[in-house]
C-alpha cells in the first residue's frame, strides 16, 4: 500500500507540473505564411476537365496545371507531355516551381488510357487503329486525323483559353519518354498544330522519314508524302538527348531488330532521326529548323530532363552540341550504315512495340 501511495503522489505532482507549462494553443489562419495550409497554394496547383473530342469520338480530357500567381491575358503556355504511365500530374509536379519563376502556365494534359488505349492512342497520336502493326502495313487502318489525340490536344488548348480568358495563339510543349514519341510524331504527322517550340527528351523509337516501313517506324500507311514534311521541319523541333541515356539494354527498349537499326540506344537512336531529317529536308530544298540539344550526365530520367527542359524553353539556356553531323557523312555508305539501312526494311516478328513506358 505504501508503494501504491508513493506512485500517485508522483503521478499527482508530473501532471501538475506539465499543466504549468501548458501553452494556449495556434488557432488557424487562412493568413498563414505556411504555404502547406495555404488555400492559395492548392488554387495555384489543381486541373480542369475539358471537351476535347468530336461527334463521333467524344473525349473528356483532364488538364493538370499550375498557375503562376499572377495570371493574365498574356500568360504564356507549355504543354508538358507525361510518359507511357499516363501519370499527368506527376509530369505537372515536374515543372510545377517554373509557374511562377517565369510567369507560365504550365499545363500537362493526361490522355487517358479510357479515351486512346494503347500506344498506337497515345505515342502515335491513334493516328492508325490499335489492330495496326509497326512491321505489317496490312493490319489496321487510319483513323480520320480529327480523332487523334494530336488534334484532341489543339481542342484541349481551346478550351484552355476560355477557361483561363488567355490571348495565347500557341504553346510551347515537351515530352520525356513516351511524351517525347508523341511530340515527334504530332510534328510530323500534324503540322498544323500551333506549337511555338517543340522539345522531345529521351525518345526511344521514332518515325524516321521512310515510307517503306509503318508507323511507328516509319511514314508508308500515313497518309503523309514528302511535301508534306515541309510544314513538319519549318516548326521548332529540339531532339534533347542526355549523353548518360546510352544503355543498350536499357529494360524499356525495343528489342526488335527493326528498333535497333535505328540505333543502338536512345542516344544514338536520336542522333540519326536528327541527320535522316536533316537529309531529307536538303532533298526537298526546304527550310530546316530543328535542332539538336544535349544535356551531359543526364540518363532516362523524366525529372531531371524536367529541369533541362525548362532551362531551354524558359531561360533560353542551351549547351554546346555534342554531335556536330559529319559534312562528308553523304559519301559511301560503311558496312554499319548498309546494315542498319537494310534492317529499316523490315524484321521478322513484333514485340510489345509501346514498352518504352517512361
């Protein structure tokens, strides 16, 4: 019993002492400078659902955006394209801080798995439909160019300008991955599009400007010919490639012999899109405005290619080019060269031709 008496007795006196150094509690205020309660801060990031489809392909396209604090007619837009995951606001996140440093609106459009499946919905704009084959063109057909997620996107931006009362007449857009597959090809395969500057990290296959192979490897059941590409080089199309992002085996890459013939890695995939382009618009005699970017250290990695990104577009930052294109590369053809040309015209079986998911 004495014991117990001299546990309460104790337990009386901590309970009175912490009573004497009990404060009044901080009542909330919306005038916090806590920036993690701050209303302001949850206006600033957020998104919107848009009509972004037609009649016949009805699309509900949600835009993740941040907002700098200061928002007017004049605002700038940048388009940011997230990867093969669909994952918008992750991308939006990215590019998030930029908002009010440079005074954007940075918007990241989802194009939902529900509105274009596959791939052949996103990283090719279901500019052909999801029975299509990337080494047989007798499968699948084209889809009406209004029903592309490329022309969902220009809709998209309409809207866009209502809801935010924008005099915008063009976006600047960037893609990583995934996102940077669609960015090319929306350039090539819908010109019309009003983009300012385009800028295409970290691709790993492109649409090269061959109309003996399908899409995505090449142009044959596009609909689109050679003229057709002068309005694709004439916009601003940067092909950003990080010098680390050289992996052969990298475990999102084609592994088709088709894939490989245009190069060994993305990094080197990059490099030959850039000079097949090039080539071409020589051939054509047209205006050629695209560039190649590369950013050192930097491997497949949508956060710090982010930061690239937005140091090129917004602070008009560029490093020096890492591959200056050879002026004799137009002279006979090396045994590697004929190889690889001889593989563009086509390989046996298809893989997963979408597993570039990043």
């Amino acid at each position: 019993m004495k014991m117990i008496a001299i546990f309460l007795a104790a337990l009386f006196s901590l309970l009175t002492g912490c009573q004497t150094v009990t404060t009044e509690p901080v009542a909330y205020s919306e005038d916090s400078e806590s920036d993690i309660f701050d209303p302001e801060t949850f206006e600033r990031y957020s998104s919107i659902v848009v009509e972004a489809g037609t009649p016949e392909k009805p699309v509900d396209m949600r835009l993740w955006y941040t907002r700098p604090d200061e928002l007017t007619a004049d605002t700038p837009v940048v388009m940011v394209m997230h990867g093969g995951r669909r994952d918008a606001d992750v991308y939006r996140d990215f590019w998030g801080a930029y908002a009010n440093e440079y005074d954007v609106l940075i918007v990241a459009p989802e194009i939902s798995e529900e509105d274009f499946p596959t791939g052949w919905g996103y990283q090719t704009g279901n500019w052909v439909t999801p029975d299509s084959s990337s080494v047989d063109e007798t499968k699948g057909q084209r889809n009406p160019p209004e029903q592309s997620s490329f022309a969902a996107l220009e809709r998209a931006f309409d809207k866009l300008r209502d809801a935010f009362a924008l005099e915008a007449t063009e976006y600047d857009i960037w893609g990583h991955g995934s996102g940077a597959q669609f960015v090319t090809r929306m350039v090539m395969l819908y010109p019309q599009a009003r983009i300012g500057t385009a800028v295409a990290a970290n691709s790993g296959t492109y649409t090269f400007p061959d109309w003996s192979l399908p899409l995505r490897y090449g142009l044959k059941n596009t609909g689109v010919e050679e003229e057709d590409l002068k309005p694709s080089y004439a916009h601003h199309l940067v092909i950003m490639l990080g010098t680390a992002d050289n992996d052969p085996s990298h475990r999102l890459l084609s592994k088709l012999d088709i894939a490989i013939a245009q190069g060994a890695h993305r990094l080197e995939k990059g490099k030959n899109f850039y000079a097949a382009n090039k080539a071409k618009a020589e051939e054509l005699g047209t205006e050629f405005n695209w560039e190649l970017e590369t950013v050192y250290g930097v491997g497949h990695s949508g956060q710090k290619m982010s930061v690239a990104g937005a140091r090129y577009l917004l602070a008009g930052e560029k490093e020096r080019a890492l591959f200056p294109l050879d002026d004799d590369s137009d002279g006979d053809e090396s045994g590697e060269s004929r190889q690889k040309n001889e593989l563009l015209q086509g390989s046996g079986a298809e893989d997963d031709p979408f597993a570039d998911m990043d």
